[in-house]
C-alpha cells in the first residue's frame, strides 16, 4: 500500500460508500457478539453462497440500539434500507426469502425503516 | 411499485398486543379503496415512540401520528396522498431527538475498513491540521468548541493540550485512556469497537498539537474486539502512511503502541495509569505535577479519554463554532451515555448536553422494563449519585449533575424501580471502591473499608441511628484526605442515597426493615395459607429445609432455618409466597 498524499485522501473521500449494490450489515461489536451476531453473520454467508445470491454480507459496529441485537441492516434496490431486530437464525432465513428474493419486508421483525 | 410506506406499531405495553389487528383493518380499507399497489403497509417492531397507543408512521414523509383509532384511518389515508397535508391533532412530534456526532459512523461503516473510513471524510482533519491550520490555530479551534474532557472529570481539553505544549521538552507522549473502569459504562468500547479510526485520528491530531512523537493506547484487556480492531486499525494506519515518519507528506512522525490494562479499576485514573504503562504498579501520584507538565517517564503528557477523542475530527472539519452551538452555555456538544438497568431499551443514547434525564431514559429508552415507576437513576458509576424521579426533569450538564449530588462520569446511567434499595445500591459501588483500592494512601484504603463495614451491619438489620454520622464523617476524610479520585469520590453513592432516601436508610436501621425486599437479612418470606395450593413445589426446591409441612396440614417456613434466598418465592405458581 501506498503511503497517502493529501490529494489522495481527497480522492478517496469522494468514494462513494454505498455503491446500488445490494448488501446486509450485521452488527458485530461485543454487544451484538453476545447476543449471537456472530451465528447470523456467518449463517448469511453461508446461506447467500448456497441459493448463490448477488448480495454483499458486512459488518458494522454497534449503532447504540443494543436492546435490539443482532441488528442487520437490508438495502435491497427498489426498498428502503432496513434495520431489523434481534434476528436469529429464523428471521436471517425470512430476510433472505422475503425481503431479498421476494422483496417484500419482513413484518414485526423491523426496528427502523431509513427513508 | 408502491410510493409510501406505512409502519404500524402498537406501542401500549399495558395492554395485550392490537398492532396485527390495526394492521389488518388498514390493509382491508387500501383494499376497499383500490390503494394496496401504492401503499405498503407493515407492522414493525419498534417505532421508537413509547407508550402512545398505536402509532403509525409514513415514509418517505417521516410524519409520525400517535393515539391512532380505527375511525382515523380515513382521515390519515386521504391526508397521506394529499401533497403537505398532515392530519394536526394526531401528528406527535418527539421531543428528544439523539445527536449522532461521537457515533456518526458507529453502525454504518465497517471498523476493519480504513477505506470505509476515509469514504466518510476520515483523515481530512488531520489534513487541515497538518497543512492550512497548524498547531497554534488547532488549540484556538479546540478552545472555541469549549469541549471538555468525556472521561469525568470535565477538564477542558484546549487547557490541557496547552500546558503540554508550552513546555519545553525533546519528548512528549499522548495517551488514549481507554481503560473505562465504571460498572455498566461502555461507550468507550463501542467507539474503540465501531469507529476506532476516529479515535486515531484524534490522537495524531492531539500529538501534533502538543508536540509528542509518541503515542498510546491503554486499553482495558477485558476488551479484547477493542484490541484487536484497534491494532488493525493502527498497521492500516501505517500502512497508509498515516503514522510513522512524514505523515501524509509533513515533517511529523508519530508511532503509536497499545498497553494493555490488567483489571485494576485504579488505572483509569491518569497518574495510576503511567504507572501501570511505565511497568510499575498502577498506584497514583500526588498532583501537582500534572501529567502535561511531568508525566509518563517525567515528561509532558497528554491523556485523553476516547469519547474526547472521537469529537476532535469532527471539530475540525466542522469548525469549533459549529460543536459550540450545540449543548448548554458551560457543557458543549453531545454525550454518550450507556444506559442499562431496570430499563426497557438499554443501549447507548448520544444526546446533546442539555436533554433532561426524562428524555433520555423515558422518551428515548422506554422507561422501565417492568412497568414500576423509576425510582431513581444512577449517573456517574462508583464516583456518582442517585438523581431521584422527582428530579429526572434536571437537564443534563456537568454543572446541573454536580449541584444535585452526582456527577456526569464517563456516562454510565443505571436506571432504578422499586425494587432496588439504597441502602444495597452504594453497599454495591463501595464494595467495588473497596476491592479496588490501590491501597496507597490510608483515608482510602481504611476509610472504604470502614464505611462498608457500616452498610452491612446496616443492611443485616444491625445499624444504628449513630452510624449515619459516622458514615457522613467518613465521608469527609475520604473527600479531603485521598490521593487520588477513587478514594475522593467513593463515598459519593452514599452521601448521595443519606441526601434523598434517608428514610430508606432508617427503616433499615430502626424497623429493622428493607422496603424494596433486597436486603436478603431483613426480608421475610412467609406462606399465604389461603393462597397457597398445597403443591409441595416450594418444599421441594428449598435448599435449606426450611418447609415443614405437608399436603394434608399445608406448608409453613421455619424462620431460624430460612437462608432468605428466594427459591420459594421464584417457584411458586399461585403467587402464595410473601416477602417483606
């Protein structure tokens, strides 16, 4: 890796984080950890890989809500992005056939829908 | 392809669940009126309102109504396609809004990604500081913000940074104090945990303002995913060229290396904490010379709490006008508080300084997780106070906490019902203080131990009216005489608890009685001979035998024989077991 100029990180800052493309974050600070984010991250990878799924998985730290984890946030093209709620394995799986495959949001699982 | 969305949450926790019926009426009106391709509509499990009745929301419009009944569905569905109409008398407007700045890429970015980090304007600030601003301008921008130390204490970090750089010195050192000892507090770790580029950041930032060439992080080893994204985060860092020699291209070097804690509460504080970095035992320092003057090996250091940290980036890149905008006249910006307890929704809240405890720990976080009234909360961990209900409207600055008894701490915030008591709530903090005591200095190191002597013969039913003065004098020595903050602020749970629960205190002492049911000595638990179902289930899961009795006769508890653990309380079905 290249030592940074100032220039560079100008140009860096223009990226664009969230590029169309679809992803899930899950949150993976102790908090979500201890309450079995670690089981849903790896279940997602596994199970995008298996029904073979054009969808990022990512992590993310802790957003403040940790009543609600595991946390994982959704952007689906055509939906908002949404935050659903203390998701285990069973709500992973509805997220993926509902809301990715089907695009229709999962109810009573969302804690936030980002307009 | 629908164009609004509905969110359909029933937020009446006293009441059995109408969030799927209200759902379905909804659904079965769009349908009636031929809307359903243009409105989705979807039950949620949080709507972030509490206690409002049902209440929906439109997106993209964010317009929130509260109270909702099915006769108003009519009218909210005409007002939803109608361009900036809103139905008036059900809008609910949330007074407490949180402040993300300390968080704002906490949950968004991922902390293993410095790219991520430098796509959201990370490392600009340094930038500015190493090119444009320099370092005189620097403190002038952190003396405009008016930011104060997060870690507890309140000092202003523009002082701080100065006394270290005005002093003459080939060597000067900056440390990131994340060794957050406080009980239940961990804001720390989840900006070391979600962020920990920002706090790099800052910390080259504080280097170049004082003048230092070295750097550390003292990190608690009870965080080991801090460590670990912290040591990423740093070799990203270097890799990029954003530490070691000649930072993005300047005459600056700094290296940054990680110490870690060892579980000593003590070595949050700054001159216990050089100690412990210098390999010694983490014991503190008579003060003055401060550590910006005389510090980690003799020399200036800085040391910074994390959250303080976090802010510095972001002052820079936004201007210190901009953060001294928001927060009260004495306390600027925002705070980070971790709140947990008997409360619904524990989390971290980032409020600007000023919201009032209501609206953090009701309006934020839902209020009690039982549904009892809030007895009192906790701010500030061992070195704090209790704030009582009829005080939660106090906003929250380091001035108003101070007056009322606590303090603002590091952030902890421990929500309490009836049934804690406080007479075992400072037992709890001062037996914490105790344990953790260096052992240094003998007002400390006797004084703690004494006072706790105290509260356990107080809450085993054995005080006596005289022992609150002894406690309040106590108190005094331990304030005047400590060396160091644990040992000045340890009696401060208890001064405060005697300050607004004295009462409390001399049921325990005089009627031999705890109200709240926590002290195990003073609580009695008997059979409700007309509740009770003869079931046996109590005589069974009593550890101590202390059920005599039988189908026939029915059950009673032998008192001499009762070790007050609570087993037959938590078993039986019919509710006929009474503690008081």
């Amino acid at each position: 890796m290249n030592k940074l100029t100032p220039g560079d990180l100008d140009q860096m800052s223009q990226v664009p984080t969230d590029k169309p493309k679809d992803w899930i974050k899950v949150g993976m600070s102790s908090c979500g950890i201890a309450a079995g984010a670690e089981e849903v991250f790896n279940f997602f990878v596994e199970e995008v890989k298996k029904r073979n799924l054009q969808i990022e998985i990512k992590k993310c730290g802790c957003a403040g809500a940790c009543y609600a984890e595991p946390l994982v946030e959704v952007k689906v093209e055509g939906l908002p992005p949404v935050i659903y709620g203390t998701v285990n394995k069973e709500i992973a799986t509805k997220i993926l056939e509902k809301h990715v495959i089907s695009k229709m949001l999962v109810n009573d699982c969302i804690f936030e829908v980002l307009a | 392809m629908p164009i609004k969305v509905i969110l359909v949450k029933d937020t009446d926790s006293k009441r059995a669940d109408q969030t799927r019926d209200f759902h379905t009426r909804l659904l079965d009106y769009l349908r009636e009126i031929n809307l359903l391709e243009q409105i989705r509509v979807v039950r949620v499990a949080d709507i972030g309102v509490y206690e409002q009745g049902i209440v929906i929301k439109i997106l993209p419009d964010n317009t929130i109504y509260a109270n909702v009944a099915d006769s108003d569905i009519k009218r909210i569905v005409e007002a939803v396609f109608k361009e900036n109409e809103v139905v008036q008398d059900l809008v609910f407007k949330p007074k407490a809004k949180q402040c993300r700045i300390v968080l704002r890429n906490c949950g968004k970015i991922n902390p293993e990604s410095i790219e991520e980090y430098i796509a959201c304007g990370g490392y600009l600030a340094l930038k500015k500081v190493l090119g444009e601003l320099g370092a005189q301008k620097l403190v002038e921008e952190i003396k405009i913000s008016g930011i104060r130390g997060r870690g507890g204490a309140g000092y202003p970090t523009w002082m701080k940074w100065n006394f270290a750089r005005e002093v003459a010195s080939a060597e000067k050192f900056v440390i990131c104090n994340a060794d957050e000892g406080d009980p239940g507090a961990y804001m720390d770790r989840s900006i070391l945990e979600g962020d920990p580029h920002s706090v790099i950041e800052g910390l080259i930032i504080a280097a170049f303002a004082v003048g230092a060439s070295k750097g550390y992080f003292y990190i608690r080893a009870e965080y080991p995913l801090a460590v670990e994204r912290i040591e990423k985060a740093i070799k990203q860092a270097y890799d990029y060229g954003l530490l070691g020699k000649n930072i993005l291209g300047s005459s600056f070097d700094l290296d940054i290396d990680i110490r870690l804690g060892a579980g000593a509460f003590v070595c949050g504080e700054e001159t216990a904490l050089i100690s412990s970095i210098e390999g010694k035992r983490g014991t503190p320092h008579p003060r003055p010379p401060y550590p910006s003057v005389k510090g980690l090996w003799g020399k200036p250091t800085v040391i910074n709490n994390v959250e303080t940290l976090a802010n510095i980036p972001i002052i820079i890149s936004k201007g210190g006008k901009w953060f001294a905008q928001i927060g009260t006249s004495t306390s600027k910006g925002t705070k980070v508080f971790a709140v947990t307890g008997k409360v619904k929704n524990s989390g971290l809240v980032e409020i600007a300084m000023g919201a009032t405890l209501r609206e953090i720990v009701v309006d934020i976080c839902g209020g009690t997780l039982s549904g009892k009234p809030i007895k009192a909360v906790q701010t500030g961990g061992p070195s704090g106070g209790v704030i009582p209900k009829e005080l939660l409207d106090t906003p929250v600055d380091y001035e108003n906490l101070q007056k009322l008894g606590s303090i603002m701490g590091s952030g902890g915030m421990i929500v309490m019902d009836e049934d804690d008591c406080m007479v075992d709530i400072p037992k709890f903090y001062l037996g914490f203080c105790v344990e953790e005591s260096c052992g240094k200095c003998s007002p400390c190191r006797i004084g703690g131990f004494q006072m706790l002597g105290y509260l356990n013969k107080i809450s085993e039913g054995k005080g006596r009216p005289e022992d609150l003065g002894q406690l309040r004098r106590i108190s005094q020595a331990m304030q005047k005489a400590s060396l160091c903050g644990l040992g000045q602020t340890a009696s401060n749970p208890v001064l405060s608890t005697l300050k607004y629960f004295e009462p409390e205190y001399n049921e325990h002492i005089l009627n031999k009685r705890c109200p709240a049911g926590k002290c195990s000595s003073l609580v009695n638990y008997g059979i409700i001979a007309d509740k009770c179902k003869r079931c046996g289930i109590c005589f069974t899961n009593c550890p101590a035998k202390a059920i005599t009795g039988g189908k026939e006769a029915g059950y009673s508890i032998m008192q001499e024989k009762c070790t007050k653990c609570g087993r037959c309380f938590d078993v039986c079905k019919f509710k006929a077991i009474n503690k008081k």
